[in-house]
C-alpha cells in the first residue's frame, strides 16, 4: 500500500478550483439506482419447504437491461473527478500525502466499522436464536455482496497521491499503462481459463477509470467537439458489443463486473462523454434549490446509504418471510402479474426504510473526525487494515464472528489514521482538524485548525476495553463465556480470552495466571456439564441435534472417540462446534468417565494457555496499541482453527476415501440433500 508524495511536476497546471454540482448529482442518482437496483434483486417466496431467496432478475431480459443500468464506472469517475481537485486543494495548503490518505479513511472506515459491528451483532442473534445455519450463512453472503465496493475504493482513495502526481506527469503514459495492465489480466484469464487471474482487475479496471475521472477534472474531455464525443461514445459502445457478440465477454454487463474486465472501461468512457454532453443541462436542474437539497443530503450520507442499505433490504426480506408465515399476507411468485403489481410499493417501503436507517447512523459518516495523522507508514498502515477487512470477508464469508473481526479492524484502522499527541497537528495535548476558516484556542487563532473535543467511538471502545480489563469483573466473566462456549459454539471464549490477555500484555491487567486458571476452569466445568448432558438427553433430544450439520459432527466424533478418544478430545478443544459434539457424544455412548475427565482436564489446560499466549505475544509486540494487539491476537486464533478444521477435515475425507466404495452416491457437502436456499450470484454484486 503506497501514499508516499511522489515528486510535483517541475510546471504545475493552473487550474481553477471550483465545485462541479453536476457531479453530485450523477452520485447521487447513481447511489439510489443501485439501491432500487438491488431491491428489485431481492426474490421471496414460501413454499411447503420453506423460505426460498432467490436474485429475482436472474433472468434473460435482464443481459441488455445491464448496460442501461450499470452505475459503478459513473461512481469511480466522479470519485476521480472528486479525490483529484480535493488533493490539489490540500496539496496547495501544505498538507501531506499522509494527511489526505488518513482524513479520507476515516471517512470511510468509521461508518464502515459501524455497520460490521451491528452486522455481527444481528447475525449472531440470529444464531442463538435458532435460525437455520444455511439461511444466517445466505444472509451474510448477500448483505456482504456489494461491500467488495468498499475494500475497492479505499484502495483508489488511498493510492490518489501516487496516481494523481503520475497524472500531472505523464497523463497518456499513466492511462496507457493502466490499459495495458487490463488487456494483460484478461488475456491472462481467457488463456488460462482461471477466473482468479481475473480479480487483478479489481485493482487495475477500477483505478483506470478513476484516472478517466482526473482527465474530466482537467477539463480535457469537455475541450472535445461534441461530435468527437459522440463518435468516441458510439465507438467504444461498438467494440463492447463486438467483443460480446464474437468474444469471450459475456453480454451482462454485471457478470462483468466479477471479475472486472475491459467492458467496464469501454462501458466507463462511453459514459464519460455522454455525460460530458448533458453536463451543462444537468448543471442547470441541479441549481434548483428543491434538487440541490437533496442532492446534498444524499451526497452527505453516500457511504453510509450505501454499507446498510443491503442489511435494510436483508432485514425486510426476512420480516416479510415472518409476516407471509404468520398468515398476514402471500407472497406472490416471482415475477407474476401479482408480483409486478406489488413492486412499486416494495420500493417505496425499501427506500424509506434506507433513508431512515441512513439518517440514524449519518453520525459515522459526517464526523467530527480527528485530525489525520502525517506519519506515511500510520497511513498506509490504516489502507491495508481497512482493505484487509473486505479481503478478509469475502475470503472467509461473512459470519458474525467475521464481522467482528472486521470491525476490530477497522477500528484499528481509524485509530492509526488519527493524529498522534506528538503530531504537528495537535494542540494542547489534544488532536485537532484542519479546517478552511481556521480556529482559536484559547486567544490564539491557528489557521486552518479546529479543536476537537468531542470523544469518538474509537475512545470510548478503548476505554471501555481498558476498564474491563483492569476489572475483577473479568475473571468470573471469562469462566462464565468459557462454560457457556462449552454448550452453545457462538459464544466467543477464544476470543474474550485472546483479548484479555492481549490487554494485559500491554497495560498490566489482568493477571495472566489468574485468567489462564479461570478460563481452563470454565472451559473444564462446561465440558464436563456437555458430557451429562449427552448421557441424560442423547443425541437426538432436540431440534437442532438433529440438523445435517449436527448430525455429522457426531457422526464423526463417535467415529474417533471408537478410535481412542484422546486425540479427538485433545482435538475438538480447539474447534467450537467440535467440542460440543464430542463431549455430548462421549456421554451418549457411554464414554468412561474415569478417562473423559483427565483428558478434558488436561484438554482444557491447553487450550486456556494457548490462548492466553496468543494474547500475551499479539500484545507484547503491539503494546503501544492495545487494540491493534486484540485484533491481531484473534487473526492469529482464527487462522490457527481455520487450518486445524481444514487439516482435520481432509484426515477424515481421506480414511472415508479408503472405506466408502467408488459406486456410492454422490452428495453435497454436508452429506444431505441441497437446500431450497440458494444464494444469489456473482451478478447481484453491484
């Protein structure tokens, strides 16, 4: 990740700084096109099975609707338009690359770390609520749909230093090589017939039409003769169409999106120099006092509309389900005349809800942030977190614990965007914001500064972390969690721990041995309880011993407690649903209790100092900041029990391998019948 300043051109063009109203308005109207875009995505039905989600313009017609409505180039040349006269505008205020960088993630990430906190939350309660793993697991895939957008832009934002000085360099060379880079990923993809090589273009196709937007911004695209740029429309439009009719290209242009190709470019620029025909008209509907009100308001609350108005429409869809089931209403088959006549008011209930929501978490979004810090590595520090996060979700698959993470990430992330004490831009011991029209503390006036005062919610987490940790209150607190972790898998023991001890490695509290004991504890006493349970209730007592899922895990836990049962004690310690059907299952079948008890004794052990120690060492090594030792210390305990399931996962494929004869059946995944759940595709990602 780079936002060094690279050298200024030795003769900087003058150009004049003003506000171009016709960019806020195709943002804005781009912005609600793709929330009413994605509603209309949004397929329900109920059938004797149950719920089935569907993506509801899965059809043929919707292939040359596409190219009418697919908005993200607009969005990625206005925020060019936007970034390049921003960065000038501090460049010549003396500001840093490290400084734009920093003020402009937290702008995004702020609002951003909201809603995965809030998104971990309502999938986790969905989780203990009982839910259907297969339905949570649907709508963590489709509310992280659209998120690729963030990690993408973030990238582009922070790399608008570099870029930009290589623009007022070498504008043809710049959009050349970038080109070139696009023709070489897609060349690549076809040849191999990998779509992985593909996702290159996630960086290249995006920052390529940014670099469209810095040209607009020098005026270069209206200096053009209008028949030029309807020649250059038409032509760019043609060679897509070739391309799709005669290529490899498919003809939606959404499927070309993941992964982006060459169409988005061409699709891009014919839509740069169409808009830069009807600018001057929609300069002059944007002078209206009514449309430039809403214009602002939208464009005031762009990011933050865009991150919830997926859950909105998820949290809807769900609520619809309930209603259909309680009796209230049917939901009509997709795409019936019934269906066509209800989605006029599905829309108008979808926006409202948006706008409601939007208004209500705009605070992320428009601040007072910090001022930005102006240490290079800080910065780019923050871009790779705040990439990182969506990298991580969308390799992982957003869980409640993902989520989590990602908004631990985040956090750290905005924490290490935010000016230090020793900054040139602190005042007083305290952070402050450049501002236009400058500030006073005290008697003295500081340009271009504005105190600030108010605590944000990245203060008040880290307070609140270091007052729990310096509690007593944390010991009982980690044996309840570890016992509880025990019974239902949701709960994040590992992760409570983990955290602790990453604290207490950097501030001293709490005591390292006293909440290893406390944990081994815990953990001991909700095993042992899970293993009663299994002797007195079996393994079929309740609803959800019975789900495929449930059913496996003990299948295969029975399979190595007859094996000898230490190493798959040992083993299941470390993998949350693991443990739960191992000690029930070691019950059930009348596992000896004069051997359950000294291994899960032992088994326990372990695990407290294992996680005690990943805490101990994340925080030791980040001890100047004990949020980023948290997250760290929990990435390195994801990653560990990711590879253990996986490692163990192929043991066991390998000896049913052995076992099963070649003429067996074939089954899915989970060794059942497909769910009626199917999750939307690739095309629903707008």
């Amino acid at each position: 990740m780079s936002v060094l300043t690279a050298p200024r051109p030795a003769e900087p063009i003058a150009r004049p700084i003003v506000r171009d109203r016709s960019i806020d308005v195709i943002r804005s109207a781009s912005l609600v096109l793709v929330v009413l875009l994605h509603a209309m995505m949004v397929g329900v039905t109920l059938t004797g099975d149950g719920p089935v989600f569907e993506n509801a313009l899965e059809t043929e017609w919707f292939a040359p609707v596409s190219w009418f409505v697919q908005m993200m180039p607009l969005f990625f040349l206005a925020g060019g338009f936007t970034a390049i006269g921003s960065w000038r505008r501090a460049r010549d205020r003396g500001a840093g690359s490290a400084a734009f960088v920093a003020g402009r993630l937290q702008r995004l990430l702020v609002p951003a770390a909201a809603m995965f906190a809030v998104i971990g939350g309502g999938l986790l309660a969905l989780t203990l609520a009982g839910v259907p793993a297969d339905i949570v697991a649907t709508a963590g895939f489709r509310i992280s749909q659209p998120l690729w957008f963030l990690g993408v832009f973030t990238l582009a934002q922070a790399l608008v230093p570099l870029v930009a000085s290589w623009h007022d360099r070498a504008p043809r060379s710049a959009l050349g090589s970038l080109f070139a880079a696009v023709l070489l990923i897609d060349a690549a993809r076809f040849a191999t017939g990998n779509d992985a090589v593909g996702y290159l273009g996630l960086a290249a196709v995006w920052i390529l039409i940014q670099q469209l937007g810095f040209w607009d911004a020098d005026g270069r695209i209206d200096r053009l003769s209008p028949r030029v740029r309807v020649i250059g429309a038409a032509a760019l439009l043609s060679v897509a169409v070739l391309l799709t009719a005669a290529g490899p290209y498919p003809a939606d242009m959404y499927a070309n999106q993941d992964p982006p190709t060459l169409l988005l470019v061409l699709l891009g620029g014919a839509q740069l120099a169409l808009f830069s025909l009807a600018r001057p008209m929609i300069r002059r509907i944007a002078e209206r006092g009514s449309v430039a009100r809403i214009v602002d308001a939208i464009g005031a609350r762009a990011m933050t509309i865009y991150l919830w108005h997926m859950p909105v429409l998820i949290a809807l869809a769900g609520l619809s389900v309930l209603a259909a089931s309680a009796g209230l209403f049917e939901l009509p088959e997709l795409h019936s005349a019934s269906w066509w006549t209800t989605r006029p008011a599905w829309l108008i209930v979808a926006a409202a809800c948006v706008a409601a929501v939007s208004i209500a978490a705009a605070r992320f979004e428009r601040g007072p942030h910090d001022a930005p810090t102006t240490s290079v590595i800080r910065a780019a520090g923050g871009a790779a977190l705040g990439v990182g996060s969506v990298v991580v979700m969308f390799v992982v698959g957003l869980s409640w614990q993902v989520a989590v993470a990602c908004a631990l990430m985040g956090v750290v992330a905005v924490r290490l965007a935010r000016a230090r004490r020793t900054d040139p831009s602190v005042v007083g011991g305290r952070p402050v914001a450049f501002h236009p029209q400058g500030c006073c503390v005290g008697r003295t006036r500081i340009p271009n500064l504005t105190v600030r005062t108010e605590r944000t919610p990245v203060d008040i987490l880290t307070d609140m972390l270091m007052t729990l940790a310096m509690s007593a209150w944390v010991y009982p607190l980690v044996a309840g969690l570890a016992l509880v972790d025990a019974l239902i898998p949701p709960v994040p023991s590992e992760t409570i721990v983990i955290g602790a001890a990453a604290l207490g490695a950097a501030t001293g509290a709490p005591n390292m041995i006293l909440l290893a004991a406390c944990a081994a504890l815990g953990a001991f006493a909700g095993d042992t309880l899970t293993y009663l349970l299994g002797r007195r209730l079996g393994t079929t007592r309740f609803a959800w011993m019975r789900t495929p899922r449930a059913q496996k895990a003990i299948g295969v836990a029975a399979r190595g407690l007859e094996r000898g049962g230490a190493s798959a004690i040992f083993v299941a310690r470390y993998i949350p649903v693991g443990r739960v059907a191992v000690n029930l299952t070691a019950g059930a079948t009348g596992f000896p209790s004069r051997r359950f008890v000294p291994l899960s004794l032992a088994a326990c052990v372990t695990w407290a100092a294992y996680s005690v120690g990943i805490g101990l060492i994340a925080g030791s090594v980040f001890g100047q900041n004990p949020i980023l030792g948290v997250v760290v210390g929990v990435g390195i305990a994801l990653i560990v029990g990711v590879v253990v399931d996986r490692t163990r996962a192929l043991v066991i494929a390998r000896r049913a391998s052995r076992q099963v004869p070649s003429s067996s059946p074939v089954k899915n995944s989970t060794g059942t019948q497909p769910t009626v759940v199917r999750k939307m595709t690739s095309r629903t990602s707008v």
